[in-house]
C-alpha cells in the first residue's frame, strides 16, 4: 500500500476511494445477481404450487441448480442480431436497462451506516434512475425494426410515464412525513415498533405505491410491453441468448429494488416490528422477502390488464388518490395530530 | 404568518381572479350544454369582483410585497381597473359569435380569466420573474384561444405561428434578462436601476442586454421589424379572439415596456430611446403603407394596429412623465377603438359568414344607418380625425415628443398619419357611397348594440372631453414613477 | 493551467463537458431524429453531472427525473412514431445557410464580447465558499421557493394548469365512432343484466331426448 501510495503521489487518494468503491459495488452486485437467480427459480416453485404442479425439480435438489443451469444455456446461445436492426442501439438496449437497474443500489442502505452512498436527496436518485430504465425498453423496441417490438415499447413507455407520477406522489407522502429524502434518515423516522412505520398512515399511499411499482416493472398484470399472447413478447421479441437474459436481469433486479424500497418506506426497512427485539439487516431482507412473494402471486392469480384500463387506472385513479392523500397529510401536519404522521 | 397575509391581501384581486378562473373550470364541469349562460355571468362577476377589490385597496402610495417582487401603486391600480373594463366589454361583444359557433365553452371564459390574471401579474410586477411569469400565462393563454376553432385550418396556421413566434420573443426576452442580471446581479427592477446607477458597469454588456429585451418587448407589442406574426394572427384567428388580442394584452404590453425600461434601467434611457426612435418610425411607415393594400377589414385593422403602436412608442421615447402620461392615454384611447372596431366586425358578423372583407361593409348605410354611424365614429377616431378621442390621443404623443424635440420625427408622423387615413375614410366611403351588395338584417343582443354604441359615442364623448381620462393617467404615472 | 494543477474534479469537469458538447452538436448533426432525440438525452444526463460537480444535486436530478426521464420519454415516443422524409427536411440546406451563418457568427461574436469583460473573468466571480456538512441543497431550495420565491412559484403553478387545460381542449373530442367504454358501469353490471337462468326440470324424458338428437 505504502509503496502504491508513493508511486501515484497525490492521486492516491482518488484512486483509493476508487479502488473501494468499486469492491463495495461489487460486494452489492454479485448476492443481488443471486438473488436474481434465485428469484426466478422461487418465482417458478411458487406459481407451480399455486397451479397445482411440482415447478422445475430435476436439476440439483429440489432444482436448486436450475437458474445456474439456466443462466448457461443462455450463455451459450447465439446472440442473433435482425438485419435491418439499429446495431448500436440494439445492444444499447439491454444495456440501458440493466444499467439504472445497478445503479440505483448505491443509495439503498441494508442496515444503519451499511450503505454504499449516503447522499442526501437519495430518494429523488432512486426516482430519477427508476425513470431512466424506460430507455432501455424503448430503444430496445425501436432498435429491433420490428412491429411487436415497436409496439411493445410503445405500450411501454406510456405506462411507465403514467405510473411514474402516481409513484412520485406517493413517495411526496413519505417525505413529509419524514421530513428528509435520505432513506436512512425515512428509515430511523420510523423508529418503535410496527404500528410506527408509514404503511399504517400512508396506507392509501402504500398500495398506490406498491401496484405503481408493480406496473413499472412491467410485471403482471401490467405486462402489456411483453404480452405474450398479443404482441408475441413484446419490446425483446428479437433478442436471444445474453442479451434477451440481460432483459431478464434487469427486470427482476428491478421487483427487487422497487420491494426493497417499499420496505424502506413503508415497513421501517431493517427495523424490528416489535421493539425489543434487535434490528438488523435480516428484518429488511424478510420484508422484501414478503413482498416479492406478493410480485409472483399476482403474477399467478390476475390476468392482464386491458391497455385503456392501465391507462384508466394510473391517471384516473392513483394520481388523484395519491394526491388527495397528500392534501390530507398535510392538513393534519397543521392539527394536533400531527403526531399520526411523523 | 403576518407577512404572508399582508402580501395575500395586497394581490387580493388576482386571488379572486385565479380562484374564479379555477371554480368556473369546475362549474363547467358540471353545467349542463343549456345553462352555460351561467358561466358568462360567473365570469362578469368576477370582473366586476376584482374591480370591487381594487377600488377598494387603493392608495396613492407604492407598496410592495412578496419580497419585492409584486408592487402595488396608483398605476397597477388604474391599469387593472382598464382591463377590467376592457375585459368585460369584450365578453359582452363575443358572447353570440361564441356560441353560434360552438366555440361557447368554460375553457374559453377560464382561458380568458387566466389570461386577465396572466395582465394583471405583468402590470404589478416588480421583478423579471414575475413579470416574465406573467406574460407567459398570457401567451399560454392567447396561443390557445387563437387555436380554440380546431377545425378552422387558418385558425390553427395563425395559432402556430403565433406560438413560434412568440416563443422566439420569450427567448429573446430572457436572453437579454440573464444579460442584465450577470451584469447587475439581480433580477429586481428597483435593485437593477440602482446598481445601473451606483455601478461602473461595462457599457457593452447591459447595451446587448438592452437590445434583447427590446426586441422582446418590440415582438409582443408587435412594432416593426417584429411585426411579422400580427396581420397573420390578426386574420387568421376567430374575430372573436382577435377583440382579445387586439385590445386587453395592449395594456399589459404598456405595463411591461414602463416597468422594464422606465422603472428597471432608466440610466439606458439614452440607448432605448434611440432603439424605440427607428421603431417607432418604421411601424408607422409600414403599418400605414401596407393597410393601403389590404381587403381584408381584419388584416387591415392589423396593420393599423401596427402604426397605433408605433404612435404609442412616440410617447415613450420622449422618456419624460408628460411623455408616458401621453402613452398611456394613447394605449387607452386605442383599446377603446379596437373594442369597437372589431365589436363592428362581430356585430356585421353572422353564423356561417365572417363580415371580414372590405366589401362586406358596402351600402352599410342601406342596412342600418346607425351601425354606418357607429362604425365612421370608430373609423375618423383611428384615422385621427377631430374631434374624436383619437385625434387627441396622437396630439398628446406628438405634442409629448415634441417637447423632447423630436421635431422632424412628429413633422414625418403628421404626413403619414395623412397617408394613413386613406384607408380608414375609404371604409366610410363604402358604407355611404356604395350599393349594398347583401341585405340580410343585422341581429345581435341588445345588450351588444347597447353597449357597442356607448363603447363608438364614447370615442367622441372622450374626444371633445379628454381632461378626465388624462387627468387619470397623469395621476397614474406621476404617483407611481418618480 | 498547468496539467500537475487540476484535480479529480477537473478532470471529470472536462470528461463531461467534452461528452456534452460532443452529444450536443451530434445532437444537430445526427441524420436520423431518433438518434438526434437520444443524443439529447446523453446531453441532459452530462449536464446533470456537472450540476452534480458544483453542489447542486436536487437540480441535477431533477433534471434527470423531469426532463430524461419524462419529457424525452414522450418526444422519443412520437419522434419514434413520424415518418420523417429526410430529404426533405434538408431540402434549402444551403440556399439558408450563409443567412444561417451569419446570424449564429454574429451571436457567437457577441457572446464573446459579453463573456470576454471583466465582468465574466474568474476574478471578478469569486468562488463561492464551500457549504457546511450538514447543508441540503434540496432543503434550501424548498426553503426559498416557499419564502421569497413564493409568487413566480405559484405563478409556475398556475402556468402549468392552463397548460392542462389548453392542452385538453385543443385535444379532446368526443368521437362518435369511439369504442372506449366506461369501467365504471362495466363494474356495475349485475349478473341479471347479462344472463336469464330459466328453471327446467333436470330431468327429460327419454323420447325427447332421442328427438334432439335428430336434430343435432
């Protein structure tokens, strides 16, 4: 070290907190990568058993191997690029959407001090990188010159547009009540024991959030961008092997980070529910946990949206929810009441 | 908590037009088609409000408030109480042509209120944020209405252009804002005047700024070399919205141009006077010449609007309270005549036939001598002609720059004005001289003959007894600009 | 300036400012309008780095938030959507272009003269001083656009309703041929409504049910 420092004189410093920097976003990426992994066999099992059926059982025990097994055939697959595609822009695409995807984790804090970046507007980060995943879709959808695909990242962009708002403002909740955009300090506003978490204040907000976040994952039923039974798969209907799984990724990468973010928000993050009990990195995984689980049971139960009706939904119903909500919030900061929402 | 209420109670007539503006949204929602009467009344009512409101808060003395970016004195006041008036003469004349057209929807009468609030923000601002603020309500709003016919494709031509353009002129506008406030480092005009006139600041910088900021001003007011969009507006908009544009916004025009350039950077006095000297002359020039050549009655009132603006800068580049006291006698002498005049239009006009052409207005005197009357009152009054109102209103500018020794100038603005009656008095030649060429009846609300003939006996009444309204404005400018 | 004088933010001030211009002249240069629109988007998302870089994080991801994240995301969807004849558009190219020149030399001219006075050196703008660590930039904002931002705020406010409504009344039509329907009474739709449950006996006779299969 020493002699390292020497050498580069004073640039070590800079490259010192690079050198860490980039270890510590390691350390985030490669469990979120398993996690990814692992959600997609947890996401097969649990739809199996809704539906009556095993899930995938033959790989390793109980399939524990499967996303392995699968994550090399895709490896291994051709990555097959349309001729009259936008060859820069093609690969773009799943970049783009893996990307923000990443890049959001830096502000999310797994314990207290346990985070990568502890800026201080890290909720308006989250938002802007959660919006800057459309392009992925978009570009993707254009860059294919295909018609599916074109529609699919129509359909796409509309919605996720849309849903932002509703989720913006559901979050303007949160942030009044905790009076900061940091999400450690949205966390530590929430201190003592379940019924002080926002899910019970904010709850209109919380589902608002919550079903927000599920259509700007493009999960079912808000999968009208894939639809599989309309536009054949929607905005990746070109894409095969590495790049199609990129999209993969990046879509489960994304139910996990909006799933975390609502257990920050709403469940108190890694907060114990009862406050004798210690907190920890554990409680905030098991929230996620819950509403994960909540991703795939939709995905099994509801069937999908008509696109008028997405459309109804996000502007005629969330965003005047969330708003009056908001007036109500902040009436009450104004009472003596105030106390129900800090 | 005190100081916010102080502020609220000061912009009390804006709040009741905004609130209005926003329940007549609202009500409209849920009218039903045969009662939107209502909303018309609504609307009046607001009108008559807020002029209640500002009768009512009144000084003599200049106060300001939200941190000195909203100034409430004696000519916010009386500019308002114009508007008002304006505003409300205007609903009255486009209440029928609305609705044969189906053009009589809320949106119209809340676009029309937020345009007035959009006026009344200019006229009491105090800082180039509130006055740029407002002025983009009010274009937001003009450009709509402008675009409000949809089917009509030269409604929609004129709307577009109207938006580029005056976006182009926002632009400009702010570019030569940004200017001034690098070099004096504030964006409040008090602030601004003070630096201009404490500081050694780099004479090139605030002279570019200057030159922006004219131009911005020059485009929306329409004066010559920024004039382009104004015949194409003027035609192509529904007559109805044409009245709105042709009359209120002038006054917001007149308070921006005193605030920003009287108020703001008196110190440049010597360099605006200079830029609003060529203007001034060349929209008389082309706004005469070009109306000589038009057929169309709306295109024609457009150009001559043109050279009435360039009238109203004369006052302005005399750069002395007698001078603005003129122009603002002048912008309201002229917004009276635009009322009636495209009130005359509205009024010839039916449903399914706009009475825009020149030709239209032949053998007036056939169909009903007392619109000929209304309309020669209207047309000797623009062409200046004594002893209407507008006679007197071009004596006060000209007499104004005279006194600042713009002698050649007033001697040029004398013959083209004499060039310029031409078309005015040849309007009044078709109407008397000429054989009707259609005799269908003329119908419209009593209320829009009644108040259309008070709007042209006005014109001569004002012009054989102009001291009041010049007292007014002499009082306006004085007890605000020192 | 010397190369052993800057610093890491320098060198990320340049890195940025150099992909900046870069995308914001390809930005114009760019032949296909989508490609032109992305450009745009790599522009804002540079120019929110160097917001970053002088302390101002909540306009920086504004930025981002507003502008790549929504206002792109629908001009990308319709410049997706035109049929742009590219030809066209360039037809006139070099008949407009000394004009063109002209007025952009003559702009960039003045702006030198403007940036060029002392007013604009770096010693006349002094650096402001670096903010305490418990400074929000987010906080103060809020702070100042509620006090004595307070009237062109709410003027924005204003501006931005009438911009719904005029967008909604050059918009909306109701069209006759539409076949949208309203969720709300599709919702209130009562199983009586739709179908008739008529009682019959479970139970038919034989010789009956021999007839209707004739007749099937």
């Amino acid at each position: 070290m020493e002699t390292l420092a020497n050498l580069f004189g004073s640039y070590w410093p800079a490259i010192e907190i690079t050198g860490w920097t980039l270890i510590k976003i390691i350390a985030i990426v490669i469990p979120l990568m398993l996690c990814v992994a692992y959600m997609t066999l947890a996401e097969r099992k649990v739809i199996g058993y809704m539906q009556v059926r095993i899930g995938p059982n033959r790989v390793g025990y109980f399939g524990l191997l499967q996303p392995i097994a699968d994550a090399l055939k895709l490896l291994f697959k051709e990555i097959i690029l349309p001729t009259a595609s936008n060859k820069y822009l093609f690969f773009l695409g799943p970049i783009l959407t893996i990307a923000p995807a990443f890049a959001a984790w830096a502000v999310v804090p797994f314990d207290l001090n346990l985070i990568l970046a502890d800026i201080d507007a890290g909720l308006l980060y989250i938002l802007a990188m959660t919006s800057v995943a459309v392009y992925g879709v978009i570009i993707a959808g254009w860059a294919s010159n295909s018609k599916y695909a074109f529609l699919g990242a129509l359909r796409s962009a509309a919605q996720i547009v849309s849903y932002e708002i509703a989720m913006g403002f559901a979050l303007v909740g949160v942030l009044m009540c905790a009076n900061s955009l940091n999400l450690g300090k949205i966390v530590l506003a929430q201190s003592g024991g379940i019924f002080q978490w926002y899910w019970l204040p904010l709850f209109p907000l919380f589902i608002v959030y919550f079903i927000s976040a599920v259509a700007e994952t493009n999960r079912a039923p808000f999968d009208v961008a894939e639809g599989e039974s309309e536009i054949v798969a929607g905005f990746h209907v070109e894409y095969s092997g590495m790049s199609f799984a990129v999209f993969f990724l990046a879509e489960y990468a994304n139910m996990i980070l909006v799933s975390t973010l609502a257990a920050l928000m709403f469940l108190g993050g890694w907060l114990s529910p009862v406050s004798n009990i210690p907190d920890g990195f554990l409680w905030l995984l098991a929230k996620v946990g819950f509403l994960l689980f909540f991703f795939l049971w939709f995905r099994a139960t509801f069937p999908r949206y008509r696109y008028d009706q997405i459309m109804r939904l996000g502007w005629k119903v969330f965003i005047p929810i969330t708003l009056l909500w908001i007036v109500v919030v902040g009436g009450f900061m104004q009472t003596r009441f105030a106390y129900l929402f800090h | 908590m005190n100081a916010i209420q102080t502020d609220l109670i000061t912009a009390l007539p804006e709040l009741s037009v905004l609130c209005m503006a926003m329940f007549i949204l609202l009500l409209d929602l849920f009218l039903k088609p045969g009662n939107r009467i209502l909303i018309y009344i609504f609307a009046q009512l607001t009108l008559l409000g807020a002029a209640y409101l500002t009768v009512n808060t009144h000084t003599t003395t200049v106060s300001y408030a939200f941190n000195n970016m909203f100034v409430h004195d004696p000519l916010a006041d009386i500019l308002k109480l114009m508007m008002y008036l304006a505003t409300s003469i205007m609903l009255v004349y486009t209440r029928s042509y609305l609705s044969l057209r189906g053009m009589f929807r809320g949106e119209y009468y809340a676009l029309v209120l937020f345009a007035l609030l959009g006026m009344m923000i200019m006229v009491s601002g105090a800082h180039f944020l509130t006055l740029y603020m407002g002025l983009e309500l009010l274009s937001l709003c003009l450009y709509t209405l402008v675009a409000l016919d949809r089917d009509n494709p030269l409604a929609t031509e004129a709307a577009m252009k109207y938006f580029v353009l005056g976006a182009l002129a926002s632009g400009m506008l702010l570019y030569g804002m940004s200017m001034l406030y690098g070099a004096t480092g504030s964006l409040e005009l008090a602030s601004i005047s003070n630096a201009l006139l404490n500081g050694s600041i780099d004479k090139p910088i605030l002279v570019l700024g200057l030159v922006f900021i004219v131009s911005g001003l020059a485009f929306k007011l329409g004066a010559v070399p920024f004039q382009m969009w104004v015949p194409d507006v003027y035609q192509g908009a529904p007559t109805a919205i044409t009245l709105l544009i042709g009359s209120v916004p002038k006054f917001a025009g007149f308070a921006l141009v005193i605030r920003i350039l009287t108020q703001g950077l008196p110190v440049l006095a010597i360099d605006w006077q200079g830029m609003l000297v060529i203007m001034a002359v060349l929209s008389i020039i082309i706004g005469n010449i070009t109306a000589i050549a038009q057929t169309n009655l709306k295109r024609m009132l457009a150009y001559s609007t043109i050279s009435h603006i360039g009238f109203l800068l004369f006052g302005f580049m005399s750069a002395s309270l007698n001078g603005f006291a003129s122009a603002m006698f002048y912008i309201s002498a002229y917004v009276l005549m635009a009322l009636a005049g495209f009130g005359m239009i509205l009024l010839l006009s039916r449903k399914g036939f706009e009475a825009e052409n020149l030709d239209d207005l032949k053998g007036l005197n056939q169909r009903s001598p007392w619109a000929a009357f209304l309309m020669l009152i209207v047309m000797f009054s623009m062409a200046g002609v004594p002893p209407t109102l507008g006679f007197y209103a071009k004596f006060t500018v000209l007499q104004a720059a005279l006194q600042a020794g713009f002698i050649w100038l007033v001697v040029f603005a004398v013959l083209m004005a004499a060039i310029g009656a031409f078309y005015y008095l040849r309007i009044v030649k078709l109407m008397y001289f000429d054989e009707a060429q259609q005799h269908t009846p003329i119908a419209a609300p009593f209320e829009m003959r009644l108040i259309l003939s008070i709007n042209a006996l006005a014109l001569l009444g004002l012009g054989l007894w102009p001291q009041p309204l010049m007292d007014i404005c002499a009082y306006a400018i004085g007890s605000s600009l020192q | 300036m010397s190369f052993q004088g800057l610093i890491f933010q320098d060198y990320v001030f340049y890195a940025l400012a150099a992909i900046l211009l870069f995308a914001g002249l390809r930005v114009i240069t760019a032949r296909n309008p989508v490609h032109a629109a992305l450009f745009l988007v790599l522009a804002f998302f540079t120019a929110a780095g160097i917001w970053l870089l002088l302390e101002a994080e909540f306009l920086a991801i504004a930025l981002v938030l507003v502008y790549v994240g929504a206002v792109m995301v629908l001009f990308l969807f319709v410049v997706m959507m035109l049929d742009i004849n590219l030809d066209k558009l360039r037809e006139g190219f070099w008949n407009y272009l000394p004009i063109a020149a002209f007025v952009g030399v003559l702009m960039a001219a003045e702006m030198a003269m403007v940036l060029g006075t002392q007013y604009f050196s770096a010693e006349h703008i002094i650096a402001p001083a670096p903010h305490p660590a418990g400074y929000s930039n987010t906080a103060e904002l809020g702070r100042q656009l509620y006090t004595d931002y307070l009237l062109p705020f709410e003027l924005a406010s204003v501006v931005l309703l009438v911009a719904i409504v005029a967008a909604i009344t050059l918009t909306l039509r109701d069209r006759k041929e539409s076949k949208s329907m309203n969720p709300a009474e599709q919702v209130k739709v009562m199983k009586a409504d739709r179908i008739r449950i008529v009682q019959m006996a479970s139970f038919k006779e034989p010789e009956e049910e021999s007839n209707t299969k004739e007749g099937a």
